[in-house]
C-alpha cells in the first residue's frame, strides 16, 4: 500500500490552485476515503482549503494531521529519492506523509532517527545518550507491535532486538525463500543463533503459519505448556483467536517453575487477541457542510487538551482551535511542584481549567490547581508549618525531616535523588562539559522528546482504514 497513484505540486500562495478543484473527482476515481495533511500552520490553512472544495462539490472526507517531524530531510535524501523515483522533493515529502497515516511506525524509522528531533535541542545533550537511547526507543516501539518477518523492510528489522547486524541477512533469505513460514525457520539465516533466536523469537509473527501459535506473541519455548493445556481441556487447537467458552475450560498449570503468573496471563490474551495492536486508532476529523465557527475560550471554561511541551516555568497544552495555553508551575497543584516533569509527560491528555484570556496577546492561561477540590486540612498543614517535620518550631535543630527523607529512600530507592557532590555513574560520563552544567534541565529534554517520540511511533492508523489502502496528502 501508499504507492502513489496520481500527484502534482503547486503553490498554494496563488488564488487559483486548478488541482485543488479537482481533488475531490480525483479521491472519488481512485476510491480515496482519507486525507492527509501535516500539523503546521501552513498545512491548517491547507486542509481548510480542501474541506472548502469537498464541500462545494458536495462530498465528504476524512481528514487525518501527522506530524512533519524529519519529514523534508528525509524526502530529500537519495534513500528516499531512490524508492519514489521521477518525483521531485514536495511530492516525495507528500507521499511520505500519507504513508504515515497508514503505518507510522514503520515508515518513521526509515528515517534516521535523529531526524525526528528538534535540530535546535541537538547540541544541549551529549549525542552519544542522544542515539543510544533513541534507538533503545524506536526499538521497544517495533518490538511492543510486533513485526511480520516476511513484509517488514529492512530499516525496521534492525530495531528488533538482536538483529541489528542481521536485518540484511534476513531480507536476502526471505528474497530467496519466497518468504518466512515458521519461526523455527529464522534458524536458518545467517547470523542467527540460538541464543539470538531464544531472545527475540516472541517479537516476530507469522501470519497464517502451519503453528497457529506463531502468529502469537507467545515464545516458542512455552508451546509445550501451552498445547500441554489446550489439549487437557479438549480444545481442538486448529487456530486463534479462541472463543470465550473455549477459554473457560483451560486451566493453565499454577505455580510453574519456569512461568509465572504474569505469563500465564500473557497467554491467555495472545489467545483470544493474538498480536493486538497497542496503537489504537487515529483521531479521524468528520469535516461538516459548513466551515466550523472557532469556539470561544472564556474565563472558568475547563478545556481538554494534549501537552505540547514541557519548560522549568510551566507546561504548554493544546486544546484545539491552532491553540496553546499555559500551565504555570505554580497552577499545576495545590502542593508545591518543583519540576513539572514529575506531574506530566508530552503526548498526555490533561482536563484544565481557564483562569485568564489575554485575547489582544492571543495568550491563554490555565489551571489543573483550580480543579482540585479545596482543603482545609491542606491550608491548616501549611500554617502550622508540617514540612519542617514532626517537630515544633522550637525544635528546627532537631527536625526529623532528614530521617524521614533516609528512610523513604530505603523504602523506595527509585525515588531517591543523588546528593550534590556524589561521584558520577559510569553511564553518565559520556557527558560533555555543557551536558554536566545543565544538570537534569538536559535529562528533561532528553526525555522529552523520547516521550514524543514513543508517542509518535505508536500511532496508530484512521479508524475504517488499512495498511493497504490508498490515502490522498
């Protein structure tokens, strides 16, 4: 799917672009449901145009907006130019795009994955962490959806788990077998291993296999138990997904020695769902007949919307309408929040409250505070002073605050913090000079943008549509 069928690039500056009357004609010859634009500004004033032209040809469509992150760089290198050879750098970054909608996972990471951060957040992280931990990223992605051996391009393969040095290897053996048909056929490639083939078995399924269990995310190694079971029950195993009734009269061995419980409950949805697809569904935009009139934003209105971005003085939220507004530290929460990473993450969906609209500023102020419910107990802890500990205000000296903070640590090491002074771990001494001055401000950027970037990669495809259908962008 995503082969271009027809395209052509204008400057949408003009009054009378003369392709864009005869969009919805072209969708309509070619059995096009979805378009898609990205989420620049430039691209709204695009899809607003389009949805003018379905409306007055008096026909309806789909509208999807990506992100362009990388986009123009990629279509611009000769990997790119190679796949979509006879189209110029729009027309490539177009098809591109539209390809995204349909699986952005796997035409993302075509891309180096340096490209789908910000060039100007670069040069504040050490750009040896910077890759390494991008690729351990774009890695649990692939391996967290799964990848069918016989269909995934190479650029993909090489995220699996074990087989970066591989992922050639493999596309040349499958070339020259006509396919994968077995997990147990992966054995047979060059440069894989037992041991390789052990540890990244369970992330590749195969579609249609002669062992139904293959196309599961169950491992190899636990199919003896798993058929040691069905066939206990009287389950005809022939294939999955399995009924609900046929699930009720399995009963899994308890207490087993080599799987646990956790697994156990792996198996029995990899039964009834085999490989279901973490990424959910793409929010499809339902164009109407008439152009939609922008929603006022009042003082005291609660707003739902998406973190955009994440600074030591506040969080950005979009809440629709090209708009962005601000949570400022001190409107995240009743109590005191010194960093706002600890509270969110980009990508997460947030219910705030409006406490200001500057509309001559085009500035908008808001409030996760202002929807805590109010408490008086709360107030009267802060004025009897409690974060100075148990102690009166004739005890300072002998706080227990620090005792108390020992023995947190000991209980929850992971939400201990490194005393100043402390000598650097090992992993952290790829740090440039610049990196170490900046302190957690370059952790947070760094985890920043691996957030977008998992959020990115487990999009998910428009809801009604395939990998395998055309899209228009």
């Amino acid at each position: 799917g995503g082969e271009p069928l027809q395209w052509g690039t204008a400057s949408l500056e003009a009054e009378n672009v003369p392709w864009l009357s005869e969009l919805p004609e072209i969708c309509r010859k070619h059995g096009i449901r979805v378009l898609v634009t990205g989420n620049s500004r430039s691209s709204h004033q695009l899809a607003e145009r389009i949805m003018s032209e379905f409306r007055r040809a008096r026909r309806l469509a789909q509208l999807v907006r990506m992100p362009e992150v990388g986009l123009t760089a990629y279509a611009a290198e000769s990997s790119c130019a190679d796949q979509l050879p006879g189209m110029d750098v729009h027309a490539r970054a177009a098809v591109c795009l539209g390809r995204r909608a349909q699986d952005p996972l796997r035409e993302m990471l075509k891309m180096d994955a340096k490209l789908l951060v910000p060039a100007t957040l670069m040069g504040l992280v050490n750009l040896k962490r910077m890759q390494d931990a991008l690729f351990d990223v774009c890695s649990w992605c692939v391996c967290r959806v799964g990848v069918d051996p016989s269909t995934a391009d190479a650029e993909l393969l090489r995220y699996v788990f074990g087989q970066t040095g591989v992922a050639q290897e493999l596309v040349a053996f499958r070339a020259e077998r006509g396919g994968i048909t077995s997990r147990e056929q992966l054995k047979e490639v060059s440069g894989i291993g037992e041991k390789t083939w052990m540890n990244t078995a369970g992330f590749f399924r195969i579609p249609n296999a002669a062992e139904p269990l293959d196309g599961t995310r169950i491992h190899p190694e636990a199919y003896a138990s798993v058929r040691e079971a069905l066939t206990r029950a009287g389950v005809d195993f022939t294939g999955v997904p399995l009924s609900e009734e046929q699930m009720a009269t399995i009963s899994f061995p308890e207490g087993d020695e080599k799987f646990g419980p956790l697994t156990v409950e792996d198996w029995k949805r990899e039964l009834t769902a085999p490989f279901a697809d973490p990424r959910g569904r793409i929010q499809v935009i339902e164009p109407k007949r008439r152009a939609p009139e922008p929603i006022p934003v009042n003082e005291g209105d609660v707003i739902e919307g998406t973190v955009t971005n994440i600074t030591e003085f506040g969080v950005f939220v979009n809440f629709g309408h090209r708009k962005e507004g601000l949570i400022h530290l001190s409107e995240l929460s009743t109590h005191y929040v010194s960093d706002p990473h600890e509270m969110l993450a980009i990508g997460q969906q947030v219910r705030a409250k409006v406490i200001r609209v500057e509309r001559e500023a085009g500035r908008v102020s808001l409030s996760l505070r202002a929807l805590e419910p109010s408490s008086g107990e709360e107030k009267q802890r802060r004025r009897d002073g409690s974060r100075r500990g148990e102690g009166s205000r004739g005890d300072r000296g002998t706080s227990t605050r620090g005792e108390n903070r020992q023995e947190t640590e000991a209980q929850h090491p992971e939400c201990s913090r490194p005393e100043r002074g402390k000598r650097q771990q090992p992993e952290d001494r790829g740090r440039t000079g610049r990196d170490k001055a900046a302190g957690i401000t370059t952790d947070n950027i760094l985890a920043d943008q691996l957030a977008g970037l998992k959020a990115a990669l487990l999009g998910g495809v428009p809801s009604g549509t395939s990998g395998n259908e055309s899209t228009e962008s």
